[in-house]
C-alpha cells in the first residue's frame, strides 16, 4: 500500500486534482471495455467470446456508474448512482466465472444447477442491497468534503459478507486460469501479470477503506480495462494458442503458419521429450511421421514408459481475429481401440490359416492317406504283403503328419490371446529350462548375458522352444546357440551358428505355412511371431557375424541392466 500512495503524493504534489484523477480513471475504463466488445467478438471460441464480452459490457457500465456517482449534483443522485453501481458491480461475477471456465475447457458454466444457485444468491443480495435503507446493515452515506466533496459510503458487516463471496468466487476464476498457464509448456508472464493486475483494486478497495485519500468505493472495473487491452490489444494471438494448447488432455502441438512448433501442452512434451527444447523448429525436423497440412485420421505408434502406444493424428488449422494462426496437431490415444482392431485382424489371419490348412495342408496328406488305404485293400486281396506294409507305414506317416499340423495349428491359435498378466522372469534361466525340453545331442547353448523383464513365463518358453528347435532343424544337430541382452532398444538375441536365411526370404519366415525343409509345417516361426505380438514387443531376422540367423526380439520391458557374465555360460547337451 505505502508505493501506491506514494503515487498519489506524487500525482498530486504536481497539481493535478483528486477528483479529476478519479473521473478520468473510470471513465477511461468505460470507454476502454465498451471500446474492446468488437475485439471480443471476434475471439474463435463462442463461450469464451460470451464471457468475455458479457465481463467487458457489464464492467463498462459498472465504471460509467461511477463516473456518474462523482459528478452527481446532487446528494439523491448520487446514492442512485451508487446504489446501481452496486447491483451491476455484483453481476460482473458470472460473466467472470463464466469466461474462466470457458477458456479454460470446463464445462462448468453450462451446469444448470451452478446456473440456477448463482442467480439466487444474486437476486438474493440485490434485494438486501435494495432495502438497505429500511435495515442499515449494508452501508450507510453521509455528505464529506475530504479528499473531495462526494457521498461518502461507510460499509455495514453485509457488504463484507457479500465482498468476501464476490472475491472468492472471482479467486476461483484465477485458480482456474493459474492452473491452465501451469499446464501449457509456454511462456505465460504476460498473462500471469495481466491476471494479477484483475487483482490489484482489492488492494485499492483496502486502502479506500483505511485512508482518506481514497473514495471507499469498488474499484474492479479499472482491473478488467487493463485485462482487456493486454488480452485483446497486446497478447491476442497468444491468448487463443494458449487456450488451444491447454484444454487439451490429449497431446497438443501448436504450429504457426510456416509450420514451425509454436507451443504445445505438458502431455505433448511427455510423448515427445524432444519438444522442450525445440520451439521455433519446424515439426517435420522432430517428427517426420507426422503430416501437416490436411485433416487426417493417421495412427502413428510411440513407445511411452516402455509400451507402445498408438495415436490418431488430427491436424486442423486454426485462426485469431479472423487471420489464420497456423494449425492445431492433436494426439489422441487410441491404444485401446487399436489393439482391439489388431487382434481381430491377427484372429482374422489365424482363421485364414486354418481354412488353408484344412483345405491344403491337412487334405493332400489326406488324400495320400486313403488312396494308400485303396492300396492296402488292393494287396490284402491280391496277398503281397511287401505292398500291404509299404502302403500302412505311408498312412501312418501321412497321420502323424496331419497330427503335427493340427497341433501346431491348435498352438498358433492360442499363443495369439492377449497377455492380462506378466511375471517378472530371469532370460537365463527360462533359456536354461527350455533348452532341457529341446530334442537335441550335439547342439550347445551359450547364455552370454542375463536379463530380467516382464512376460508369460508359458509362451515364453514356447517362443524359446520354437527357435531353438528351428535353429537345429536347418543348422544341424552340432550347431551352437547364444543367447542374450540387447542394449537399446532394450530385449533379448538368438543366435546360431548355422547357414543363416537368405535375405530374400528374411520376410517371409515369419507368415503360417512357410518352410524350407520338407517335412516341415510352417508353423514354428508364425508362433514365435504371435508370442511376440501378444506382449507387444517387435521381433527381427538377420545374419550374424558367423552367417548364422540372428532373431532380436526388443522394446522389452526390463527391470535392471542386463548383467554380463565374466564368461559366457555353455550348456552341452549329451545322450
């Protein structure tokens, strides 16, 4: 307070009159919020719009009451001036309210039973204001010549009661405003400022209380005139990027017209680390996968806190004072729904398979089973038994064969399920298990590392069986086998020691049905590939070093580095 009166002092030390000070204040104020409704008009979203043109008419009108409280001429007028001030002043609480939770993105200003409580207790304290002169208990006006000749007002205990709700409510508003300037990742001083200086009459009302130098009168109005001009005159681009960017709960990025990153939200800036320190950059140097330009409905896929998540990417332009701004890029999560549509299409696949298997794999084996059974019937009535026992041991191979098939089928249907739950798992010991389930004499298994993460210790062991068992049918019953932790992204390796996979068919070794040895079904790697999908992490086939095929199955959900071991650890299988 001491500053303030200081620059009163200071103003009238140079010879300029109170009263003149007062009269231009309000009545600049007036002209200033009503000078501000065209400007109000044109802001893009209609609520925010509503209340904020509802707070600028109404406070205009407040500050001209005041105008016309100073320069009544006489005593009756100026209680009727006063009087109205104080019934529209009141009302400059709504549109205030109203304003907040529209720019902020609630939807509390179109709750009907907020609606209906506040224009109670309003007409509610108008009527004890409009009987004030019956009771007393509002405030009482005596004529006073100090610091001018005007009505003085002594407020009663009501008027504070109903002052301590006004300017709880409006406090509200800011916490509101306070908490949006939190959230958005931009600089938001001048606004923080502006938000303050709505604040600053209060200061003024206590001292118009306290000192003569001041009219005991509301001084809100002066706050809101301020408020206009730097939002509407001074920050009105940047007032609506900051309201587009933080009423958002989905990522939000906001470009300017050169699509350069112009703000974004703390949600943005948790999916993409890389926006903090890249305003100004255009958005195709930080995410290239996104498109700018149209309205789209493109998923792209993201890893956050070790999951993949995937997006549907909506970019929309948007504008300010009817000049176009740039263009609003919204991420919204639609990991759900995409898992959801992934599945069906994995199910999809899976029924596929099946109709082929049945349809080829499962009736040419038996076709050659019952024509062998014609066959045997030919040479059980002719008596060659060499031909009889011929023709048997193919049906038993042909059966044996369809028995494969179908349970490899019956496999790849299940390992396919979404995973509900995980366990925490050690990468050398469920190795050093599986490779104990594994039909093998020569072979050898080297654990190079360990690693603990998170999967279904079954399908995991089915994952492990099928890739071993793979790397012994096309490397040979002597080839080595390591295993091990992978760096970045982080997950797991089998490696063998075998001839490797020609390039042109890395591709194909994964889809059901595909095989490059006779006898087998095709089955094996499309299930490892169903495991992998079903805890979400992302399987590749390469060469190693030693030509042999090299799996790496990553985006692993790990709890600790992986651990080397001062040497590799061999498991020799022998009969």
């Amino acid at each position: 307070m001491i500053p303030l009166l200081s620059a009163v002092g200071i103003v009238l030390s140079i010879g300029v009159p109170l009263f003149e000070i007062y009269l231009f204040a309000f009545g600049t104020a007036a002209l200033i919020c009503f000078g501000s409704l065209r400007r109000a008009r044109q802001i893009e979203n209609i609520d925010t719009r509503h209340g904020l043109v509802a707070l600028l008419a109404i406070s205009g009108v407040w500050a001209a009451l005041h105008v016309g409280y100073l320069i009544a001429p006489t005593t009756g007028l100026q209680y009727g001036f006063y009087m109205a001030g104080l019934i529209v002043g009141l009302s400059t609480v709504g549109p205030w309210l109203y304003f907040c939770s529209a720019y902020t993105g609630r939807a509390l200003h179109h709750n009907k039973t907020y609606q209906w409580t506040a224009v109670g207790v309003y007409l509610g304290i108008v009527a004890i204001k409009l009987t004030n002169p019956y009771h007393g208990l509002y405030f009482t006006a005596t004529e006073a010549t100090v610091p001018f000749a005007h009505l003085m007002i002594t407020h009663q205990p009501l008027h504070w009661v109903a002052m301590a709700l006004s300017y709880s409510l409006a406090i509200v508003g800011i916490f509101m405003l306070f908490e949006l300037f939190a959230q958005v990742d931009y600089d938001t001083t001048p606004f923080v400022v502006l938000v303050g200086l709505t604040a600053l009459p209060v200061v003024l009302d206590i001292v118009g209380f306290v000192s003569p130098l001041f009219v005991d009168i509301t001084y809100s109005a002066l706050g809101v005139a301020v408020f206009a001009v730097g939002v509407l005159f001074v920050y009105i681009d940047r007032f609506e990027s900051i309201q587009l960017a933080g009423q958002y709960d989905d990522p939000v990025i906001v470009l300017d017209e050169d699509n350069q990153i112009r703000d974004f939200n703390s949600s943005a800036v948790g999916l993409f680390p890389g926006l903090a320190t890249n305003t100004g950059v255009e958005l195709s140097e930080i995410l290239p996968a996104v498109a700018v330009g149209e309205t789209t409905d493109e998923i792209i896929t993201q890893r956050q806190n070790g999951k993949l998540r995937y997006f549907r990417v909506s970019t929309n332009p948007f504008s300010a004072s009817h000049a176009r701004l740039g263009q609003l890029i919204v991420f919204t999560d639609v990991t759900n729904q995409e898992q959801y549509r992934q599945e069906l299409e994995r199910q999809n696949n899976r029924l596929e398979a099946f109709a082929g298997m049945v349809s080829h794999d499962l009736r040419n084996p038996l076709n050659v089973a019952q024509g062998n059974i014609d066959i045997a019937r030919e040479a059980l009535s002719s008596g060659s038994n060499e031909q009889l026992s011929n023709s048997l041991e193919t049906v038993d191979r042909t059966l044996t064969r369809m028995e494969t098939l179908i349970g490899d089928l019956l496999v790849l249907a299940r390992q396919g399920q979404p995973i509900d739950d995980t366990d925490r798992v050690s990468l050398a010991h469920v190795v050093t298990d599986c490779w104990e389930m594994v039909d093998s004499v020569d072979a050898q298994l080297v654990v190079d590392d360990d690693l603990t993460f998170e999967a279904d210790p079954e399908r995991l062991q089915q994952l492990f069986e099928n890739l071993f068992r793979n790397s012994i049918e096309h490397g040979g019953q002597t080839v080595t086998i390591h295993v091990g932790a992978l760096e970045t992204p982080a997950g797991f390796y089998i490696e063998d020691t075998g001839s490797g996979i020609p390039q042109d068919k890395q591709a194909d070794v994964f889809e059901s049905g595909f095989t490059t040895t006779r006898n087998g079904t095709g089955f094996g790697l499309a299930i490892v590939k169903e495991i992998v999908d079903a805890h979400g992490w992302t399987i590749s086939v390469s060469n190693g070093e030693t030509g042999g095929a090299r799996f790496e199955i990553t985006h692993v959900t790990t709890h600790v580095e992986q651990r080397p071991t001062d040497e590799p650890t061999k498991i020799d299988r022998t009969a």
